[in-house]
C-alpha cells in the first residue's frame, strides 16, 4: 500500500459525458501527478501540481482539466469523453517538487462506451 | 532527457538473481538513472534511483557503469511476485519530476 488513494476504482460511462477522478496524495507529499495508461500509449504524463499550483504539464488534452485543493487532494476532469480516453488513470505523490520518489496510487480504470 | 533503451522481455528462474540492463549512453551529469516496475495494472512501484554510485536497498541494487552510458538493476533473489514490467528512467536531478517518461519497460518473468 502506497498511501495514495484514488476513487472511484472503476468507472462506466458513454461518450460526450464529464467524469471526475479523485485522488488523496500521502500524508505530507505536496506534489500530486496525474498519468494516463492505454493498453497503446503506455504511461502518458498528464499534469503535477504542488501545493496547490500547476507545475508541470504533459500531454494533456484540452477538455481534460485537473486541480489540488487546500487540503492537498487532487481531482482530474475529463469531459466531452470518446472512446480513445478508456484507460488507466494513476496518480502520484512525492514530498517535493522534484519528486525523486513518486507513490502511485491504485488507479482508475475509466471504460467509455 | 536522455533516452533510455532496455530489453522488451526478459526470464529469470525463482530464486536465482534477475538483472535487468539499461542503456543510456547520452546521460548527462545531472541526470539521475531510476527504477519503477509495475505488477499488472497496479500503479507503478519506486524501486532505487542513483547519481554515480551503486546503490542498495531493501528490493534491489543498481549498479552503473563508471561512464554512467548503462546501468543494472538487480533483484538478488528473484520470486514470482517480481514478475513485473520494470522501467529505467532517466532525470534531470533538479528539475520537475513530472516529465519523467516511462517508455516500454523491461517484462520481467521469474519463472518456478
């Protein structure tokens, strides 16, 4: 167990719909990443944000958008879903900005139909 | 970020020591060599990161070639639950961790 936690483990939805994806860094982390795993793409880089400021961004689409709040958790908004945006979305935490060490959660796997 | 080039699969007997090669002969000064590995679908796991120096913890050794050109990862005693996809990743130590790029991976099979 990582420390990090995500919901929701699974998620259904059709397409041209809005999800939200929640994710609890570790207790003390401050920097939260966002990635992307289709079976095609491999570990895709999305987004990181550190306490509180977007820092970094990847290949991020534009209809998809992510924040961190006071509290440190981190929700990712995908929205206008296809069906190419069926993957695995991990999050990850590390105590700094640099992140030598980075904490994946569990994942969500997001199925469009 | 220097590109990293590793072996698509790989098989190793329980028990026995796995030792995973990575190249990355356009490895700059400040950049870091690390390891992760991934156990299906589970979120990807840090395993060890070095500068210049071998390095040991409690799941590997990294051993990296004086020019810094290659590295080894080393599991010493293999068991099945090793059986992953294992990534070496190297990184500007100073900069934002977010880019790292995972690229394909090493698949690990420990085989009984």
């Amino acid at each position: 167990d990582s420390g990090v936690t995500q919901t929701p483990k699974h998620l259904i939805t059709a397409t041209g719909q809005r999800v939200t994806l929640r994710c609890s860094p570790r207790s003390g982390d401050l920097s939260v990443y966002w990635y992307q795993q289709s079976l095609d793409q491999g570990l895709q880089f999305l987004i990181q944000y550190y306490n509180g400021e977007e820092r970094a961004k990847g290949n991020i689409l534009e209809r998809f958008s992510a924040q961190q709040f006071p509290d440190l958790h981190s929700e990712l908004n995908l929205s206008s879903l296809e069906l190419g945006d069926s993957a695995l979305y991990f999050c990850a935490s590390s105590v700094g900005l640099q992140g030598y060490e980075q904490y994946f959660g569990p994942g969500t796997r997001l199925t469009v139909t | 970020d220097a590109k990293t080039t590793q072996p698509p699969s790989m098989d190793c007997a329980e028990g026995r020591a796995a030792n995973l090669p990575c190249n990355h002969s356009t490895i700059s000064g400040n950049e870091y060599v690390y390891w992760y590995r991934q156990i299906h679908s589970q979120g990807p796991q840090y395993i060890i990161h070095g500068l210049k120096n071998n390095e040991t913890n409690e799941m590997a050794s990294l051993i990296i070639t004086e020019d810094r050109k290659s590295s080894t990862l080393i599991l010493p005693h293999a068991t099945l639950r090793d059986t992953a996809v294992y990534y070496c990743i190297v990184r500007v130590a100073h900069t934002n961790a977010g880019k790292s790029t995972f690229g394909d991976g090493t698949t690990l099979t420990v085989k009984p």
